[in-house]
C-alpha cells in the first residue's frame, strides 16, 4: 500500500540525517524520550507515528 512506501521512505530519511549527525539510535531515542527499539522501527518503516513524534525527532536533529 502506499501508506507503507511513505512510511519507509520517511524511516530512511531519518536514518540518514542521524547518520549523518553521529548519532547512534539509542542517542536519538534519549532526546526523544522512546527506547532504541522504537527509533528502530520508525527507521524500518513498521511504525506509523504520531506528527507529535515527528516533531520531536526533528527537533533532535535539529532539522
């Protein structure tokens, strides 16, 4: 479905700009007060998140 390429496409995007800050997913977890499990999940596309959560990884990343 498509909702599930977006959801995918989405995790990547953050994969890469966590990447690309040095941060390891347990770090973008700590600033974004969830475990490393769900970071995971976002970032694999099996996590439909709130605009809330998204937020708050942007601003982690300050982006």
């Amino acid at each position: 479905m498509k909702y599930e390429i977006f959801l995918k496409r989405m995790g990547k995007s953050i994969r890469i700009i966590r990447k690309s800050k040095k941060l390891k997913q347990e770090d973008l977890a700590k600033l974004c007060g969830v475990n490393q499990n769900y970071i995971s999940d976002i970032e694999n596309g099996k996590r439909n998140i709130t605009m809330l959560k998204i937020f708050d990884i942007a601003e982690a990343l300050n982006i």
